[in-house]
C-alpha cells in the first residue's frame, strides 16, 4: 500500500478552501433555524415534546439514508459518484437538492401538514448529505496530507461561528430583536415561516451558484473504478433493517398513551422505550464489529469497509456525534437541579450557547495550522485564538441580552485547552486522545460535583468534542485511496449517533437520575480514547503515521 505522506508537501490550495468554508458556514447557519421551527410546530399542532424532536430525527436519518443510497447507487454503476460527478459538482447538487427541499417545505406550511414539513426538512438534510459526504475529503485534498486536520477545523470553525449567529440573525428577521422570547416562538405565523424557508431556498441556490461558478475550487474528479463490495452492502442493509425493527417499538409506544398514568405504569414504559433504543446501539455497535472481524479474516467484497481504521473510524464517528449532542441535550434537565443552581428554563440559554460556542473555541485554535505564518507567531495564536472567540461568544450573548457573569471564570477550562493544544503538537490520533481522556476526566469530575464546578465540567466536553470529528475523519480515510469517498459515505452515516446516544441518556435519566445518566459520555469518551490509541498502530502497519511526520502545525 502507498504512502501518500512520502510525497513532497504539497501547497494548500488557499482560493478553493476559501470558498469551501462559505459552504461550512451554511450549513451552521441554516441550522439555526430549527431552533425557531420546533416551538412553533409543537404549538401549533398540538405536538407532545418527543413528536416536535422528529424534526430533529428527520434530519438525523436522513444524512443517515442519505449517504446510504449513495452507496447503494455507486454499487450498482460500479462506480463511486461522488468522485465521478467531482467534489465541487456534488457540493452544488447537494445544495440545489436542498434548495427543493425549502420549496417543499414552504409547500407543507401553507397546506398546514407537519408530515409535509418533516418530508421537507428530511429532503433538506438529504442534500447536506451529499454536501458533506463530498466536501470533507474535498478540504483534506486541497493540501498536504500533514495539515489536512487543520483544514478541516477550519471548516468546522466557520460552522460553529455560522451556528452561533445564526439564531440571532434569524431572531432578528422574523422578530425584529436578537432574542425572542419562547411565546414570540410559538406565536409564529404561517407567513413568518413560508418567508424563513423562502430565505433559506434562496441562499441555498445562492451557494449553489457561487461555488459552482468559481473557477478557484477545482473539479475535484476521481475515476478510478471502486470494486464491488456486496458484504459490506448486506451488512448495512442488514443494520438497517435492524434499525427500523428497533425504533418502530419505541414509535409506537407513544400513541394511545391514557393521560393519567401511575408513576409504576410511567416508569414501566420508559424501561421497555430505553430497551429497545439500546437495542439499536447494539445493532450499530455488533454490526460494526462483526464487519472488524470478518474482514481482517477475508477482506474480499468489503470495500472500505476491509480497512480497519475506516470501520473502527465509523463507530467513532458515531460515538463522537452522540456524545457532542447529548451532553447538551440533557444539560437543561440536570441545570434546573437545586443542587446544580435550580436555573429557570429561560435562563439556560447562555449556558448552552456557551457549550457549543466551545466547539467554535477548539475549531478556531486548531485551524491556526493552515496558515503560513512563522512559528513563534502560531505559537502566539495558538494561545491567544481561543480567549479571543470565548470574548466573541460573550459579546454576542451579551448582545442577545443575557447575563454572562456566572460564566466569566469558565476561561479557566479555555486555558486548559490551550494547553492541550500544546501538549498534541498538531497530531491527529495523539490530539485526539489528549482530548478524549481530558473528556473523561470532565465528565468524572462533573459526576462526582455539583453547582459550578459540575457545571462547568460538564460545559467543557464542547471543548475536548471541538477538534474530534477532523481528527477521526483524517485518521479513518488515511490510505484507503480510490476507496476514499466511499469510505467518507460510510462515515457520514454514524451521524446517526446523534439519533439515538441522546435518546438513550434520556430515557436512562428517567430511570437511575440525570446527574448519574452522565456516565453515558463518560463511556463515549472511553472509547474515543481507544480509538486513539489503537489507530496509531493500524496505520503504522499500513505505511501512514500522521503523529510522527505531521508537522503542519507547528507547535
């Protein structure tokens, strides 16, 4: 097997990845979005809180589908589709994919059916499956492979800045302030939703078109012919079918519930709900490995999936995504504890935009690396990068009216990020474990405290998730050549985690307590710190050692 990384450094393509982080930007800031759309639809039609999270179920089966069918597609053509139709076209279908699913969703609003609007949001995500599936390996080639992290957190810096903003900027269109309240939500009208999703359907036509007209970005084409991989089709099929076994029951349990429940009966059925969504975790969890261990004995007719990193890669991707979402998920729950600072709902808000502003923190420090500075000045921005985005996110709370003062001295766990960065010298599988035990060690601590110091560990597992998902989609497509997007489209899959970790945490808080539910990331961190370590040697073995030649950056 080759070794990409005894080829000669390669220049960063600085006029392409430019334009690929608007694309990073997007997809943050039509995000934010939701966060206006769920409170309407759950007034509006009379929803129960699990019915108004379907949209967030649509979006997260659908990058899920998504990338699936690509597979499944590619399979019978013979061919990868994404590298045939090139990067930069698959990104502009992408968008214009999404752009129908605006139209659709506009349609479903003025029809007044919430499953039109599920369909519409489902068709959206379905074109940001596409996006990513082509623009991670899209930003990883657009430079030397020593620096392909950094391109990524860039990207993923720009996201998170377009997440942050982009409910206040919303706010501010449909409203009239950056900071509306939850009944000026609910009070939305039909028109103010049409005109949101009219807005959204115009910037994704928008990108679509200032990316496919800009002659910096590359076509971004690879023909090689990919073989066929049926066991790793029948394996996912087979998941998949698994899956929807799973879920139907859990489904199903919330129709015809009786109003008046006893606390024996309510405790009943959240136990049979959270056996069959760990049955779900277990059908990821058992198919992955089986699929590990059949295709290190006979790795004929699995594609990617006969590289170890790639299938360890994909239940790291999935575990990263769970644990990212359901920290925060839960965190409203455990802050409205007496004994973590009994907060209101309506003063939650900084905290949680503080959690995923520490994803913004991490992704901006980490992308220091794609510039070509000297390195004492990358040793500089290295330290001064992350209090610079942690007084942005002050800034733009305070704009947004809310009290910052209990979250001052959380600069306390920014500092001891930037020592981390330090410590993993650029290094995606020695960062990654530096962060992962350091997320362990969080979620402990936050485990065995309460009031702020629980608070604040439990806030800083935004900042040891900030820089993972680069790291693992480096680490797991290194070396796997014509079977890179293929690979991108199995990883992009285990999104999904972010369907069905938080839903487990949830119904296991309903059980043993929300403070003690938390052990659920602790076990996410664990295993992100596994993969870490294992990692090292797998590519090692195949030529590719990215912590001993990655240099990039510069610290």
């Amino acid at each position: 097997m080759s070794n990409e990384h005894n080829k000669p450094a390669q220049e960063t393509n600085y006029g392409a990845l430019s334009t690929l982080v608007t694309v990073f930007f997007f997809w943050g800031f039509i995000a934010a979005g939701n966060g206006v759309f769920i409170p309407f639809c759950k007034n509006y039609f009379h929803l129960d809180q699990f019915q108004s999270q379907l949209v967030d179920y649509a979006f997260y089966v659908a990058y899920y589908i998504g990338a699936l069918l690509l597979y499944i597609f590619g399979t019978m053509q013979g061919r990868d589709l994404v590298g045939s139709w090139g990067y930069k076209k698959s990104i502009v279908y992408g968008l214009l994919f999404s752009a129908i699913g605006a139209v659709a969703m506009i349609i479903a609003v003025n029809a007044n059916t919430f499953a039109g609007m599920l369909v519409g949001l489902f068709v959206v995500a379905l074109g940001f499956s596409l996006q990513q599936t082509a623009a991670q390996p899209f930003a990883i080639s657009l430079g030397d492979p020593k620096t392909a992290t950094t391109r990524v957190n860039l990207g993923g810096g720009i996201n998170s800045f377009g997440t942050m903003i982009g409910p206040i900027i919303v706010s501010l269109l449909l409203f009239g302030t950056a900071a509306a309240t939850e009944e000026q939500k609910k009070s939305l009208g039909l028109d103010n939703v049409s005109f949101l999703y009219a807005g959204v359907g115009a910037l994704f036509i928008g990108a679509a078109v200032l990316f496919g007209l800009s002659k910096k970005v590359p076509a971004g084409v690879n023909v090689e012919p990919v073989e066929k991989s049926p066991k790793a089709l029948s394996t996912l099929l087979v998941i998949t079918g698994l899956l929807i076994v799973m879920f139907v029951p859990v489904f199903k349990s919330y129709i015809g519930i009786p109003e008046n429940m006893s606390a024996a009966e309510t405790h009943s059925l959240e136990v049979y709900r959270m056996k069959w969504l760990f049955g779900a975790l277990a059908v990821i969890v058992l198919g992955l490995l089986f699929s590990y261990g059949s295709a290190k004995k006979n790795s004929d007719g699995w594609g990617a999936m006969k590289y170890p990193q790639l299938v360890l890669g994909m239940l790291a991707i999935f575990t990263y995504v769970g644990v990212e979402v359901t920290i925060q998920s839960n965190l409203g729950a455990l802050l409205e504890k007496d004994y973590m600072g009994g907060l209101d709902a309506s003063k939650i808000g900084p905290y949680i935009s503080v959690y995923w502003g520490s994803l913004m923190i991490g992704r901006w420090a980490g992308s220091v690396g794609i510039f070509n500075l000297a390195e004492g000045t990358k040793k500089i921005l290295m330290m001064v990068v992350p209090f610079i985005a942690f007084g942005i996110i002050v800034l733009v709370n305070s704009i947004a009216k809310s009290d910052m003062t209990p979250l001052y001295a959380y600069v306390v766990c920014v500092a001891i990020q930037v020592v981390a960065f330090y410590l993993s010298k650029n290094k995606p599988a020695k960062t990654l474990l530096i962060f992962s035990l350091l997320g362990v060690v969080a979620m402990i601590v936050g485990l065995f405290t309460e009031g702020k110091i629980a608070t604040y560990a439990f806030l800083s597992g935004g900042l040891w998730c900030s820089i993972m998902w680069p790291c693992i989609f480096t680490l797991s497509i290194a070396g796997l050549g014509k079977y890179t997007t293929q690979g991108s489209a199995f990883l992009i899959m285990m999104i999904l985690g972010g369907g069905i970790i938080p839903p487990i945490q949830g119904k296991l808080a309903d059980v043993i307590g929300i403070h003690e539910s938390y052990w659920v990331a602790v076990i996410c961190f664990a295993y992100l710190a596994f993969f870490a370590f294992a990692v090292r040697g797998i590519l090692s073995k195949q030529g590719v050692n990215y912590d001993a030649e990655s240099t990039g950056g510069g610290h």
